[in-house]
C-alpha cells in the first residue's frame, strides 16, 4: 500500500483541524423583527426559505421601525433586511435610505398593495345597494346600522388615540352623515366581536379597518367607495411629496388643537399604500443570491389575510404556519428564486 509523505500526512492533520473555508460557510441574515402579525408571517416566511433554500444563518432583531431604519442603513450586518414598510406611512424614512443621499436599502419590484377604510358586510350591500359613504346619509340606509340592542346607529371608528379613529369622526363631519351616527371607538377585538353578531343577525355593521388583515379571509367585506386622494394640505405636510395647498386631506390633530374637529377637513379616501420588502446594499455584496431572491419577493395580500387568521385566530405559532405556506406554494417560491424548474435554476 502507497504511503502519504509525511509532509501530506501532516497537512492533513492540521487541516482537519481548521474550521470549514469561508466558501462553505452560511451566510448570516439579520431580518428585522416587527410587532404586527402580518409583518411577523412575512418575516417567518422569508426567514424560512432562505434557510431552506439558500442555506443562510437567519436570526430575528426586534425594534420599532425607526431604529430598524437606522440598522439596516448602516451596512454593518446588525439588521439586513425589513419586511414590511409601508408608503406613504415612511415616506420621511424611504427619501432618506432608499432613493435619498445614503441609498443604502433596496426596495422589492413588486410591492403588496396596503387599503383602510370604512367596510360593511357584503350582503348589506348587495341587498341594500350600499356602495358610497354618502349613501350613509339616507335615513333609511343609517337605520341598517343599528346596534342589535336598539338606539342610534353607530360609525365603529376604531381605537382609542389611533390617528386613524380621529380621521374617522373627522370623515362623518365632512361626508354629512355625523348626525345620524354615534362615532363609537373600540378596541379591534371588540370591533370583530360586533362584526361576528352582526354576521350571525344577519345585520348592518359598518367599522374602520385596513388591509391585510384576517377579517378579509373569515368575512365578505366591501369597502365604501370614497373620492380619490389628491393631496395632503395641512402645514405639517409640506415637504412631503403629496402635499397640495388645496388638497382633499387636512388633519388636525386633537394634540396640536382643541378644537381638532371643527378645523379639520377630509373629503377622500386615505392614499392606498404600497408595501415593500428593503434590503441593505451591504447584503447584495455579501449575500448577492439571497438578496436577489429578496429584490424578486411578491407578497400576495390574500395569502397574507389567510395567514393572519391562522396565526391570530387558529393561535398557529407564526414559524409554523409561515413553514406550512411555503411548503404548500413551492411554485410561489420557485418564482421568486428564480427556479425555471425542478433542479434547475437562472
């Protein structure tokens, strides 16, 4: 039998000893981790396939929005990657990392499409022809808004303290119907309590609410038709970038003015937001596949409704469910890696 030379033997031995060449090793993917459960799924659902399919060393970073911002733009591989950032919501923050000085993060092609308004039941509107907010107006149409103990109709504007809830009664004033409905602010769990009774009753409920969410898989909901947006027009709104002096929207906060209401003045329906996965450009040089992959993420808002209500209403933990989706939606996947087919890859 050949013997090594004992040089070789040596050589061997020593490199049995190292640890595995950098060529080899996973590539470590920070996601920034936020607090809302459509952003968890999404990051649950990348954080799966880059580990499964792209053999990177995922882990989670919490933090508000901001401060991921700030992460992410450094380049230094505390956050990598932000999953859902909302536009106009951060337009301060998208000039200033994304198309601004820095452009240190990469925006996804294919952004989701995030809605909010006022909704009612579907069958409310095919029955009753109830299309527009200003059908609101009609005494006979606010009547279906009854509670189902009795009294006067009722506008569900949302939280207490959300800016959201403040626009909502602002909205009534300025759409005419404020003297027909009681704005009522709840808690959304106390919000989908009454748009359940309602559902069972067979009855009228009409309630702020945005998109994804998991209502949009357990209910038919139509949202009420309102004029399109076409500016902002309050003085905080100046150096944004759909600020018109005579625009449809000027809000007053009850913070800035006591008499927030009477001063402020929207006759549209909110901007319809555009959601992106960002990625930092340090990512692209360290990691190019799995920021590719990144850049190539379309996030379908029913999927997204459908996972929401597994993860809050069937209490699936949301690894778990972001694991099942991806292995149910392995041609999804493929698209978004680039798979042409089984095996084969661009």
């Amino acid at each position: 039998m050949k013997t090594l030379p004992r040089v070789s033997l040596l050589a061997a031995f020593v490199a049995a000893l190292l640890p595995v060449s950098s060529a080899f090793a996973k590539d470590k993917v920070v996601i920034g981790e936020q607090n809302w459960t459509g952003a968890i799924a999404i990051q649950h659902i990348l954080g799966e396939i880059i580990s499964t399919r792209l053999d990177g060393d995922v882990s989670y970073l919490a933090g508000d929005v901001p401060i991921l911002f700030a992460a992410a733009a450094k380049g230094d591989g505390s956050v990598d990657v932000l999953t859902d950032i909302w536009l106009p919501n951060q337009s301060a923050a998208w000039a200033k990392y994304v198309t601004g000085g820095t452009r240190s993060l990469v925006p996804n092609k294919q952004p989701y499409l995030g809605v909010q308004g006022f909704y009612i039941p579907g069958y409310i509107q095919d029955k009753y022809n109830v299309h527009s907010v200003y059908d609101l107006k009609k005494p006979e149409v606010a009547k279906l808004f009854e509670p189902l103990g009795g009294g006067q109709a009722q506008l569900l504007v949302g939280p207490a303290g959300w800016e959201s809830t403040y626009i909502g009664e602002v909205k009534a004033k300025d759409y005419g119907f404020a003297d027909k409905f009681e704005a009522v602010s709840t808690e959304a769990s106390v919000t989908y309590a009454k748009l359940s009774a309602a559902y069972q009753a067979n009855k009228g409920v009409v309630f702020y609410a945005y998109t994804p969410d998991w209502i949009f898989s357990a209910f038919d909901l139509r949202r009420l038709d309102e004029p399109k947006f076409d500016g902002y027009a309050q003085d905080n709104k100046k150096d944004d970038p759909l600020y018109k002096a005579d625009g449809c929207w000027k809000f007053i906060s009850p913070t800035v003015d006591a008499d927030w209401k009477n001063k402020s003045h929207i006759t549209c329906a909110y901007p319809d937001a555009k959601v992106y996965v960002l990625t930092s450009t340090a990512l692209e040089k360290r990691a190019p596949r799995i920021a590719s992959f990144l850049e190539n993420v379309a996030i379908d808002p029913q999927a997204l409704n459908d996972l929401i209500l597994k993860i809050e209403k069937e209490k699936q933990p949301a690894d778990a469910a972001a694991k099942a989706w991806v292995a149910a939606n392995p041609a999804q996947v493929n698209k978004w890696l680039g798979v042409q087919s089984v095996g084969s890859t661009q």
